[in-house]
C-alpha cells in the first residue's frame, strides 16, 4: 500500500508539471498582451511596459522563473486586477464555487440516488418510466435555461427566494438546485442502473426467500452494492462543479471562481490562467487518487497493489 | 408501495427547507436615508489611480478622489481642488491655487506635494501605468516614461504648500478636462508607503479626497459602497448618504433585480430594451465610441493594396452600408453615426461638434452611387472582381454585424465577394498591428470630451491607423489645431471639423455606428451626472427624490 501511494504521488507530480508546462506555453501562443489598454497603447509604450513585467524575456526564462515561483507558492500578481496576488484573488473566490458545488453534489447525490432506488424498484412501470424522462429531461436541460427559470419564477415572481447575490443559506437555495439537477440526473440513471443489476442477482434472491423486508433487502443489500459504481463518477464531478461554473455565477451573482477563470484567458491574464489551472488540476489529480484509494475500501475486489492486476 | 414513501418523505424535507429558509429572506438592507443602489458589469479591478485602466476603476475613483477639477454636466469643467488658475501667454505654464483646508480621509492636509508625487509615480517606469501616455505633451513626460530621464524633471512644481506650477511642451486646449481625468489626481505619498503593496487593493487599504468614501470592497468582491465623506471641503453639496454597487454580469438578473426594487437602475439587454422602449423609466446613454471599417491600404496582396488605396472602392463599400437597418440589426447597443466624433461628446460654448458642418460624405447611403463608383474603381484598378474579407470580433454582437455587412456589400455591388473573419478581441488587435487583413471593423472610445480624442487616431503616424490612410491636409488641420490655433478655441474646432471632413471625403475611413446602451433608471434618481468619455458617473449632486 505505501508503496503503491508513493508512486502515484510520484506520478501525480509528474502529471501537473506537464499540466504546468503544456497549459504555460500554450497560453504564450495566444496572440496580445496582459494589458487591458492594449488597444490605446502604441507599440512602444507596450514594449516599455512589457519590459516592466519582464515579459520580453525569452519564453524559456519566463517558463523556468514561473516555475520557481510556483514551488514557493508565488503565482504572481494579477492582470485585471492592479496589485492583486493571484494567490488571495484565487482564495477570496474559490470560496463561494466550493461551496456551491458541495451543496450541489449533495442534493444532486442524495434526490440521485432516492429517484434511482425508486425507478429499480419499480422497474418497468409507470414510476420507473417517469423517472427516466424526468432524468433525461434534467440532463438535456442546460442549467442556465434551469437557472433563469428559477430566478423568474421563484424568486422573482413568487418572491420566495432572492433574486441573486451571495449573503447567506437562502441565496444559496436557487444555483444549488440549477447546478445540481445535472448531477442528479446522471446518479439516478446510475443507481437505477447498478440496482437492476444487483436487484437480480443471486444473493438477493437468497434474502428474499429468507423472508427479509422489502426495505431492508434494499437499503442493507441492494443499495450498498449498487453505489460502488457512483464513487467514480462523483469525485472528478464534484471537482468540476466546485471549481466553478460560469453561467451559473454570472446569472445568479456569485463571487466565484469560473467567471475569473474565463475572463484571465480573454484577457491573457497570465499569472491567473496559471493559477486556477493548476487549482483545477491538484484538485483533480487528489480527487481521483483518493477515488482509487476508497475503491479499494469498498470493493474488496480492486487491490491496491501496484502494478500487478492491470 | 412501502418504498414510495422515502421518496415522499425526501420530497417533503426538501420542500419544507426551501419553505423555510424561504422565510428568513426578506431581509432588504435598506438604511434610512438617502441612498441609491446601483448596477455595475463587472467587479472593481483596482484604486491605484496610477494604475487604474478601466472604466469602472475611473468612475469609483472620481467619485472617492478629486483633482484640480470635475467634470460635470455636458463634460463642462467644474471647480475641484483648484481655485484659482493662471495660464500663461503661451498656454505652456499653468499656475493653480489649490483651495485652503481640504482634508483626506485619515485627516491629513491635501498638499500641492500631493500633486507632484502622484504625478512622479504614475509616470516612473518603475510603476508602468498603462495610461502613462496621457500625460504627453507635459514638460519631459515621454522622455521620463522611458527611462530617459529620471522623475524630477516633469514639468510639476509645488510652491509652498498651495501653489502648484505645470509646465508643458506645448499648449494644450483641453487641459483642464484632462485634470478631471483620475491620473492626474494627487495622491498621499504617507498612504502610498505605509499600505506597500496592498495600496489600493481594498477600500481600508486607501485614503480619499472626495465626494465619497469607498466602503466594503475587499479587492474581488461583487459590492461596494460609496459613503458620503465628512472630510470633503464641499460636503454641503453632496446629498446622497450612500452608493449601493452591485456587480451583476448578468442583465437579467439585474433587471430581475431592478424590478424586485433592489436595485435603482439596470442595463437592459436588445430584447428588453425593445421591449422597454415606451416606459417612462426608459434611459439611453450615448456611448464615447464609434465603430469604424478601416480600409487596409498597406496590403502585402498587391491587388488588395491596390483595391483599398483605390477612393471609388472604399467609397462604393461605404455607401453600399445602410447604416440604419444595421444599427436596427444591432439595437440598444449602436446607432447611426454622425461622423468619426461621437454625437454629444464634446461641445464649444454649448454646441454639438457634429453639428458644426454635419457630416454628409463618407456616411451616406446611396446603392445606385456605391454601384457606379464600384465598377469604376473596378476599371481603374484592372479587376472585374474583388474578394475581400471583413475582420471583426467574435463576440455574437460582432458576428451580426459581420454578417449584414457581407450581405449589404454583396447585395448592393457586383463581383463583390465578401468574406468574414470573427477572431477573439486580442487576436484582432495583433493582426491590425501586423496588417494582416483587408477590411476590419475597428472601435475607438474617447478618452475625454474633445474631438482631437477620436481624429488624432487617422493622423498618418499614428499607431492605431491600422489601413495606413495618409493624407496631407489631414495631417496638417490636425497639427494646425495642436501649434498655431492651439490657444484659439474658436479656429481650433473649425480646424478639426475640416479634418474630418477631410478624412470622410477621401472616405479614409467608414464610420459604421456609435455605441450606445439602453438602462432602465428609476425616475427618483436625480442630477446624476452622466458622461460618455472619461468617467461615467459624477455623483456629488445626485440624491433620490422622497
């Protein structure tokens, strides 16, 4: 097991250099400067100032000093916003996706998994056919078209719910719902899924015959087997939703981190492009380690061993 | 059925949070008072005035901070720190007399040294400001920006405490506009050392001389307040206690927003302006830009060069352009241009500059004409045919008018073939940097209420002329306007409006459409200063009506 760890840190390390290498030259291939007056300045005051920024260096010193800067911690300071480390704009924004998105994942997880149970249960019948148009239809359904509603009706018709912005639980309540319908969707056509499955198998069969209740072959039984499949689905899903989602931020308002991530690409906002990618990436790359680690938990048929059962 | 019940149950927790949490919502932070709430597109990028680039920087920033001057109504230069002003003969040396016990906000005198510093810091290399160039044409400005010369010699001098002397290399009409403008705004060097590298990263890490106080803002957050400031010398004047922002990117929500009565304005989108129109809190805000085809006539394709040197093509192009269907096309957010100067931009003694000697040529739309002077341009240049391709962003704005332009030339002019090319804003600029287009749809914001803003740009050394258009006697009722009638407000503008005509003449340029937007505004909201070029919003004498 320790070994086994040791090599995939070793790996993951390697997958966010060439995460940092690749996303930093790329970026240098995107044609304009960092600056927000590009358009007002003559070519001499840009050379000026990139001189400034140290960004007429030759690529190979800028990449080799990012790279520096980065193992100390230092992504540098901000494009868009004067003065501004990218580390604090990063951690005053992340806050908010993060929440978002845990709350998102839970909602979407736990009406996920009761609709899916419900639908195997029932499967075959009306029930199970309308929770599958419904899952379809919450799949197909863009969130912002979902948000926009729910902002109009919701909030601003009925008045039940703000309208936007980000001061508390309640203004939570709209963009948790919009962003989690999708993940709702796809864990209950998981769940339903894994549970017919498990549903027909031998050993259920056994505990119905010893008389067991219906409830109790399901929730002791059924349900525990047929979630193993949604532990790979739900970590790199909720790393996506956490980090941000754009449309949703922006229709409701939310001082989160995928509008800025977006916004540094348009406007080459190097230091930040570089910071939030390698954010998502670390995310990613621990989420999906620690993935295989409680697979290996739960399922006592995937071994940890390194190597060797591939 | 046993299991159903589960659902049900998880359907009734769900519901009954939302109920309740539904019910502790009301909470409509409205103080007493007079206060305004208002809508902003995006966050609040920074205070450093000396490194200050955007629009919303610069509206917060006069509001919080003040010069020599405001900007008021109609871009009319009000008194600021300044109370009395010297111009020499020349208008080369500026004396003021800065008004007597004017405090910051953490209690300290606002000193004529305040000036000086702030001047010396935003041109030093070492600060590279973006908008340093704003401050050519002042005494060693451009040799200091570049490292030539060290910060001292700028031609900024305090006498005592109250008199500041500015030198300049030559006279500058609408100086005194300028000083209305953030960069030239003083700053406290006690407040610059003392705050280090956070100065101007948060409302605490700042000090103010103006109307306002900046209050709740943490650097990337999305509100912010501006508060009435007790230190101001003309505090009697500002009657508002307070300015709500808040950052809405989406203008649904804030329109949302604005009809749930949080907010007292809201930007409105092309359907909801159309939709809008007729009431009564209905706003439409002139823009300081015009979108303009710029004809290059420097191609490395030497037919291309040919076709767009040629007068009769780019004229024929720019008349084949109904400039009111497209601006139709385009809604709220354009209309039809008057010319390369921005309708009520700037104006003399009360007068429009587009209304001087309107502008007909170089905007008009005439199909039988453009298609005469096309085939004879044709003729000239030896083709029977043209291709050429039309550059713009690609922003779905962009694509639109991309789009009705290409079916407005093709339809209107034979052997015209049109293609478009939508490219990411920074993309566009490098390949008009490069030349690397035939036709491209350039915009170009004023930067403060004169009309040399807007024509300088086609002098024929200047960067931004990206077709590479050059005309002598353009050239010369520029320079003109700058040297000899510099000091003469009357010749100058006549200077500049024979500049433009000649630029639209020789139809060195196609102005296409102005910028404008569509708000909707509670009609509570009075004396808001709005102005199109510089900062938006003045809001010293603004309150809302009880």
């Amino acid at each position: 097991m320790r070994k086994y760890l040791l090599k995939r840190i070793f790996y993951m390390i390697l997958t966010l250099f060439l995460v940092a290498t690749l996303t930093f030259f790329l970026m240098k291939l995107m044609p304009g400067t960092p600056f927000t007056n590009q358009q007002k300045m003559t070519a001499e005051q840009i050379q000026i100032v990139n001189e400034q920024y140290g960004l007429n260096k030759p690529i190979w010193q800028q990449y080799l000093l990012y790279l520096a800067g980065m193992v100390h911690g230092d992504f540098g300071t901000s494009f868009q916003f004067s003065n501004q480390p990218v580390s604090y704009l990063i951690a005053s924004r992340i806050g908010a996706s993060a929440q978002l998105g845990v709350q998102a994942m839970i909602f979407g997880v736990f009406f996920g998994i009761i609709i899916g149970s419900v639908a195997a249960i029932n499967r075959n019948t009306w029930i199970d056919t309308t929770a599958t148009v419904l899952s379809i239809i919450g799949k197909s359904v863009p969130n912002f078209v979902l948000a926009v509603l729910l902002q109009y009706y919701i909030a601003l018709k009925l008045g039940w719910l703000p309208v936007a912005d980000w001061n508390g639980f309640v203004y939570t309540i709209l963009p948790t719902i919009a962003l989690g319908v999708g993940p709702l969707a796809e864990t209950s056509r998981f769940v339903r899924t894994g549970m017919v499955d498990v549903l027909n198998s031998d050993y259920i069969e056994l505990a119905r015959a010893k008389g067991l209740s219906k409830f109790g072959i399901v929730y002791h039984h059924a349900l525990r087997n047929s979630l193993i499949p949604l532990v790979t689905l739900i970590g790199p899903y909720t790393v996506a939703l956490m980090t941000g989602s754009m449309v949703i931020e922006n229709i409701f308002s939310i001082p989160g981190i995928g509008e800025q991530f977006v916004k540094s690409i348009t406007t080459n906002d190097y230091p930040t492009i570089m910071g939030v990618t390698m954010l998502f990436s670390t995310g990613l790359v621990l989420v999906i380690l620690l993935t295989d680690i409680i697979y290996g938990i739960i399922d006592p048929r995937i071994r940890l061993t390194g190597g060797s059962g591939e | 059925m046993k299991l159903g019940k589960y659902a049900k149950l998880g359907a009734v927790v769900a519901l009954s949070s939302l109920v309740l949490t539904a019910c502790g919502s009301k909470d409509n932070d409205k103080t007493a008072g007079n206060v305004v709430n208002w809508d902003e597109s995006g966050e609040l990028p920074g205070m450093d005035l000396s490194k200050a680039t955007d629009q919303i920087s610069f509206t917060m920033l006069g509001n919080t901070m003040e010069g020599l001057y405001r900007i008021g109504k109609d871009s009319k230069v009000e008194p600021g720190l300044a109370k009395k002003t010297e111009v020499s003969k020349d208008g080369k040396v500026y004396t003021f007399t800065l008004r007597k016990g004017t405090k910051w906000s953490n209690g300290d005198k606002v000193t004529a040294q305040d000036f000086v510093y702030s001047w010396r810091r935003t041109v030093d290399p070492k600060t590279a400001s973006q908008y340093a160039y704003f401050f050519n044409g002042i005494k060693n400005a451009d040799k200091i920006i570049e490292g030539k010369l060290p910060v001292d010699q700028l031609g900024i001098k305090a006498d005592g405490e109250d008199k500041l002397v500015v030198t300049l290399e030559r006279p500058i009409p609408y100086f005194k506009l300028l000083m209305g403008f953030p960069v030239f705004f003083p700053q406290s060097k006690a407040a610059v050392d003392k705050f280090g590298d956070k100065y101007g990263t948060a409302s605490k890490y700042m000090v103010y001389n103006g109307p306002f106080k900046l209050e709740g803002w943490t650097g990337t957050n999305l509100s912010w307040k501006l508060q009435k400031n007790d230190k101001y010398w003309d505090k009697k004047a500002v009657k508002l206690d307070a300015v709500n922002y808040k950052v809405n990117k989406s203008s649904t929500t804030a329109y949302n927003q604005y009809k749930s009565g949080e907010l007292d304005a809201s930007p409105l989108s092309n359907e909801q302006a159309k939709q809008l129109k007729n009431q009564k809190d209905f706003v439409e805000r002139e823009g300081a830009a015009v979108a303009y085809l710029q004809f290059n006539q420097d191609s490395k394709d030497a037919t291309m060069k040919a076709a767009m040197s040629n007068k009769k093509i780019r004229q024929a192009i720019s008349m084949s352009i109904n400039r009111k269907s497209l601006s139709k096309v385009i809604g709220s957010g354009a209309r039809v241009p008057k010319g390369m100067v921005p309708d009520k931009l700037a104006n003399l003694n009360g007068k429009d500059f587009v209304e001087m000697d309107p502008v007909v040529n170089g905007i008009k739309h005439d199909d039988k004409e453009a298609k005469k002077l096309w085939s004879e341009g044709l003729k000239e240049i030896g083709q029977k045919e043209l291709t050429f391709s039309i550059l713009g962003d690609d922003t779905d704005g962009s694509k639109k008018i991309t789009e009705t332009l290409q079916s407005q030339i093709e339809s209107t002019l034979p052997g015209a073939h049109v293609t478009v090319q939508n490219v990411p804003f920074k993309t566009r600029l490098q390949r008009c940097d490069t030349g690397n287009f035939d036709t491209v749809i350039s915009i170009w914001g004023a930067d403060y209420a004169d009309p040399i803003s807007c024509l300088e740009i086609m002098e024929s050394t200047n960067g931004q002329n990206a077709g590479h258009w050059a005309n002598s006697e353009f050239d010369k009722y520029i320079n003109l306007s700058r040297t000899v009638d510099a000091n003469n407000p009357t010749k100058r503008w006549d200077d500049l409006v024979k500049a433009q005509k000649v630029l639209l003449d020789d139809q060195g340029v196609a102005p296409i459409y102005q910028q404008a937007s569509a708000w909707v505004v509670n009609p509570k909201v009075k004396d808001l200063v709005y102005n199109a070029a510089g900062l938006n919003y003045n809001w010293k004498n603004a309150y809302i009506e009880k």
